[in-house]
C-alpha cells in the first residue's frame, strides 16, 4: 500500500471516529440536558405524589376551639374542644328533636379550618336509656344510603347502646353516623372521610 492510500484510510478513520464521539456526545445532551428523556422526570412525579398521597392526616387541630359559655350544661361541658384536627368552631342549643322530649340539646360544629371538610354534631341527652334508644331507632330506621360500619357502643367493656354509618349522597359523598351512649343519642354529618375519622375518635 503506497504513502498517500495509507494517509488516505488513516484520514478516514479519524473522521469516523470523530463522527461516532459527535452522535455519542449528541445523544448523551438529548438523554440528560435537554429534553432530558433519561431522567425519568415523569417518575419522580408519581414518587412525589406516591408521597403525598401516603402521608398521615394531622392528629392536632390547626385552629382554636371556640369557648363553651360560662352557663354551659355538664352535657355541653362534656364535649371535647377537638377530635383528631377538628376543633369545636360553634356550639349552640337546637330543636331538631323536640318532638322526642331530650332535657337538652345542641348543635355544635367542628371544623379542620376548611369549610367544606366541616362535620356537623347534634346532641341530647334523656332522662332513661329507653327514651334515648328510641331516639335512636328512629334515627337509624330513617336513615337512608350505603352502610359503612355498624355495631355496639362499649364502654369499658359493657355495651351502652348501638352505632351505625351511612353515605347517605353518593353523588356529594355525604355521611351520617348516629349512635346511642346510654342515655345521650348523637348524630354526625358531613363528608364521608370527615365523617369516618370523627366519629371512630370521638370520645363519648
């Protein structure tokens, strides 16, 4: 092979080589710079809403529970200022069951600080436990809508009355739940995951 083809192939071979390292080097900028197609940024996107998504609801409110006039009832005195992050915003007395005879009866509010999450709590209390349980079965009797949990109301042990759970507005997403302890009947409504976080805490 003369001087010259060897110069020749030897000039080629360093444009060839010079050739791969441009696509590679191309190729390498497309995959991490720019559109940065390698970096899986739609992954990380899902990791971060994986992440969100898996993250406890806070146990503690983020605003103040209203004060309970200076006159309030032991009924009224009874309810808790907070249940996991609602706190008691408005406490009032109400007349939603006058016809059943309650000795008292409030309505009271508790909120997490985003109104449409708030679930609304009414209240009162019997003389027996009769009259209370009869409350109750006319509640729950009229109580339309999906089951979500049912069962006996314990304390210490020893059941003290009934409970029962219902989406009562499928397209809103609307929950009930009602239960009987002893002689206090409550009924709380509001969003269905509001609804099922309040009433498994709530203390009475």
């Amino acid at each position: 092979m003369s001087s010259e083809q060897k110069s020749s192939s030897h000039g080629k071979l360093i444009a060839v080589v010079v050739a791969a390292a441009v696509v590679i080097a191309l190729a390498l900028l497309s995959a991490f710079v720019w559109p940065g197609w390698a970096m899986n940024k739609g992954g990380n996107g899902e990791q971060k809403q994986q992440v969100a998504a898996s993250k406890p609801a806070p146990t503690a409110p983020s605003i103040k529970a209203k004060d309970l006039p200076q006159d309030a009832s032991p009924l009224l005195k009874a309810m808790p200022d907070s249940v996991l992050n609602f706190a008691r915003t408005e406490a009032a007395p109400s007349a939603n069951w006058t016809s059943a005879t309650p000795l008292e009866e409030y309505t009271l509010t508790y909120s997490t600080g985003d109104l449409p999450k708030d679930v609304t709590l009414v209240v009162a209390q019997w003389s027996g436990s009769d009259s209370a349980k009869a409350q109750y079965d006319s509640l729950s009797g009229a109580l339309k809508g999906t089951d979500l949990a049912s069962g006996d109301v314990k304390v210490s042990g020893n059941a003290t009355g009934k409970y029962v759970v219902k989406v009562t507005d499928t397209k809103s997403k609307a929950a009930t739940a009602v239960w009987q302890n002893d002689t206090v009947v409550f009924q709380a409504t509001g969003p269905k995951d509001s609804i099922q976080r309040f009433y498994s805490k709530f203390p009475l």
